[in-house]
C-alpha cells in the first residue's frame, strides 16, 4: 500500500520517482555524479527525520535539565523540506545521527530509532515505526533529487549517543571505541541492520538507495581510533559497495584516515569551542589530506552573517595543490509545520543564533537570515561554476488546513513561499475578495499553541457558510489558489 501510495504521489506531481541516475562517486578528492563533478553547500536541515520542538519547552521529568521534547515529522513535513532544500538549490543534505533510547525516555514519551536490546547482552533494535519516516525522507529524497549524508551514531547524549549505546552493556562511553568492547560489537551490528534494511516505500535496501550518498561513521567522534576506523570503514564497504564513507572524525586530521582505502571522505567542524572557527582552517585542512581524499566541512555556524560568509567563500574557492572542499554545511535550519509557521531552535552555545528557515523570512532580520540564506544560494551557484545565485521558482499553492475558527486559519506554507495572500467568497466558485495580503508565515519562535497565521475580523451572517483559500507569493511570482475549506459561524 505505501509504495503504491509512492508511486500515486510521483505521477500526481508529474515526476520521476527517481531523480537519481547514478551513485555518487569518488576520484581522488573529487566527488562525482556520473561524469559531472559533484561539490555542494548549504544550510544543514538536521530534523529531516525526527523533530526537537522547542516550543514545547523541556521535559522536567528529565533531571538533566536539557531534554527537549521530540515528534516523528508528517509526510507533508517532510515532503515539504525536502522541497524548500531543492528549490533554493541544496543537492545535497547531511541531517543528525539515529537516535538511541535513554533512561528518561519513556517518562518524557519519547521514542528513538534505536531501542535496547529484547534481552540483556543481545543487539539492539530498530524502533520499525522511527525507521518509517527515515524510509520516507530516503524515499523523498530520491524523487526530488536530494542526496543524503547519514551519521550513525553520536559522540554526544543529546539524541542519545555512545554512551545511551554502552549503558545497554553495563560499560563506559569511551568503550564505544573500545574494538573488543560489547558496546563496539552492538554498534557493527547496528551498521549491518541499517545497511541491510528493506526500505517500506521503495521495496529497496538502503544500500541499494542512489539518495544516499555517503554514511557517516558518526557525529563528532572526537576520540576515533586508528582501530575502530579501520574496523568500521571495511565492515561498511563489506556490505555495502555502492556508497562513500566519510570519517566522523571532529577537530582534526587523522592520518590513518588518509591512508584508510575505504574511507572517501575526511569531515571536521567549525565551531568557536574547538578553536578551529576561521576560513584559515579549510586551507589547514586541505593541506593536511594532501589530496588524499574528498573533504567535507560538515557544519560550521553560530557567526555573523559576514563571518559566515568568509568561511563559506573560502570552502568555494580555496584550493591546495588543486584540492578543494566538495561542500560545505553552515548550521542550521529548520522547517515548516504541518497546521502552519515554522519549527525553531534556539542555540545554547551563543543564546542568541536562531534555525534559519527557507527560502528566508524579514521576520528573521535579528537573525541576519535573508543575508545568511542568500550567500548560501550564492556559493550552491558557484560550487557548479555558476556566478549568480538562480531565483526561486514560482510557489507551489499552500495547503489549507480545516478552519475550526476563523480566528486561526492555517496552512501549510509553500516551499518557496515569502509571503500570502488570503482570500474569501461566500461561493465556492467566487466571486473572492482578499481579506489578507502580505502574510508571513515566517516568524521565529513559533508557539503553536497562541500564534495564528492568520485571523479573519469581519463581521459573519449567524448559519451562513464562508469559503476560503491562500496562495504564494514570491519574487519570481504567485502560486495557484490553494485548496478551498470553509467555515460556518
């Protein structure tokens, strides 16, 4: 039925359901779709997958004081992102690690992808319904062309990470890199479920998933070993002979990874606490792989919108014995809700540097984030060879969701929408009249709960039935009228 559902979808759009023709390869440093180089950039959308939504606050049943609540995103979520990326230019994507189940979980009602073993000292498990949305945003991503970086599993417990992962074994966070350690063992055969697993959308193994162009050994393993690398790069390319493998590897160069024949691709992240947030750092980077291999800058962020732009132009043009890096990431943003506006997250290392939202938002200018979104449009262009950033293509109509008052009517926004026009007739043929114009949906900290899209103030007939719809607008133009949904007082 889902797949049928897939393919219903593809030809409701007038789309391939698979935008990919090729594997992304690698030579030397270079990436490769087919023939044609491959180097991107972009802003991270990490939540493609699973949703922290800071408007719900944190969950005080959790004495660590910072965990968040989490939701599983809608298909028209997802679908919507995937969008938004695609049509302001992004091929590609990394998102966040699977998470893994912790102690506070069930108290807070939150599920992960990865949940404790049935019995005690056996593997873990794959949660069936978390990997259906991960199946879903592999599926999307193939049928409007995004490719996907994958990080296993996290240095860090805020999705749950090692130490979630060793805590199932009675062992330590560091024994994560321990290759003879039980925690070790579980993370290989997590690998090997991933890997191996039947995609419920596509009918295809994920290894077999042209969206996915790279897995990565995880999120900031800080610590990785000359060992552990060697031990889960092979096991990766054992299973798997389709796909790169990027070394997870944070704040530095390893050389066993250089050396490693089945790593691809060396990752690092700019942050101010790793000491390492300057352009200097790509030039430093890129003359330490000698070559070797691809590079990635698999985040940086939390910067001025003019420093940002001085990283990213030094990941577009630098080059070191003619190396340069095949993409860039700056951290981070965020996407639509299903009933309207945006999620968002509030970065504690600064306090003050909010998600970006696509394809950028006035209401966002505290956040510098019209610049910020265009110079990322820009550097997409020029990683192709490209020198002006491409306009955004007209927007989709919205999607309006049933109106319960008329005090709160909500819509999915479009995907390259900046602003709406709403309209209301007492026919659902017409004659409209536009009661709204020049609606943003763009708002930072969007609270679900109080904030509404929009509000209808006039005056209503008692029984008579009211219709209405949205559209999009943007520079480059108006959407068609969206679906029409009614309202009687």
């Amino acid at each position: 039925m889902k797949k049928l559902f897939f393919f219903l979808l593809c030809l409701g759009v007038g789309m391939s359901c698979h935008a990919h023709e090729n594997f992304i390869t690698r030579q030397d440093h270079q990436l490769f779709d087919g023939k044609k180089l491959f180097r991107f950039a972009g802003i991270q959308f990490p939540e493609l997958h699973r949703i922290e939504d800071d408007s719900k606050g944190v969950c005080h049943l959790d004495p660590r004081g910072w965990g968040q609540f989490f939701k599983w995103p809608t298909a028209d979520e997802q679908e919507n992102w995937i969008k938004s990326l695609v049509h302001t230019g992004h091929k590609a994507m990394r998102v966040y690690v699977l998470s893994i189940e912790q102690e506070f979980d069930h108290a807070c009602n939150r599920q992960t992808h990865i949940m404790k073993p049935a019995t005690p000292n056996a593997m873990p498990r794959l949660n069936p319904i978390a990997m259906e949305h991960y199946d879903r945003m592999i599926a999307l991503s193939d049928k409007y062309g995004l490719r996907l970086i994958l990080p296993i599993v996290d240095h860090w417990p805020w999705w749950g990470g090692r130490e979630q992962l060793a805590a199932f074994y009675g062992e330590k966070p560091e024994d994560f890199y321990n290759t003879n350690s039980k925690t070790f063992k579980a993370y290989l055969n997590i690998i090997e479920q991933l890997l191996t697993r039947k995609n419920t959308i596509t009918g295809r193994e994920y290894r077999d998933e042209k969206a996915i162009m790279a897995w990565e050994t995880g999120n900031e393993l800080q610590d990785t070993t000359a060992d552990f690398l060697r031990i889960t790069a092979a096991h990766i390319k054992n299973l798997d002979k389709n796909h790169l493998v990027v070394d997870g590897t944070y704040k530095k160069i390893n050389e066993f990874a250089l050396n490693d024949p089945n790593v691809d691709i060396i990752s690092n992240h700019y942050y101010e606490n790793a000491g390492n947030l300057s352009p200097s750092t790509v030039t430093d980077d890129l003359t330490a792989i000698k070559g070797k291999k691809a590079y990635l800058i698999g985040e940086f962020g939390l910067l001025s919108s003019q420093q940002l732009e001085e990283i990213m132009n030094a990941a577009v043009d630098t080059k070191i014995n003619g190396a340069s890096a095949v993409g860039a990431f700056i951290w981070g943003g965020r996407g639509r809700r299903h009933n309207g506006g945006f999620y968002w997250h509030l970065e504690p290392a600064n306090n003050k540097t909010y998600s970006y939202h696509l394809p950028g938002f006035a209401d966002g200018d505290a956040n510098e984030e019209i610049t910020v979104v265009n110079m990322v449009r820009h550097a997409i262009a020029r990683m192709d060879g490209e020198k002006a950033m491409r306009p955004l293509p007209i927007p989709e109509a919205p999607l309006l969701r049933t109106i319960f008052s008329e005090k709160n009517i909500q819509w999915l926004g479009s995907s390259t929408g900046r602003h709406y026009t709403v309209e209301r007739a007492e026919n659902p043929k017409g004659p409209w009249k536009v009661i709204g114009k020049n609606i943003s949906d763009g708002k930072n900290k969007f609270n679900p709960d109080s904030d509404s899209l929009f509000s209808d103030s006039s005056k209503f007939e008692a029984g008579k039935e009211y219709f209405y719809r949205v559209t999009a607008v943007n520079e480059t133009g108006v959407s068609h009228a969206s679906n029409i949904q009614s309202f009687k007082r």
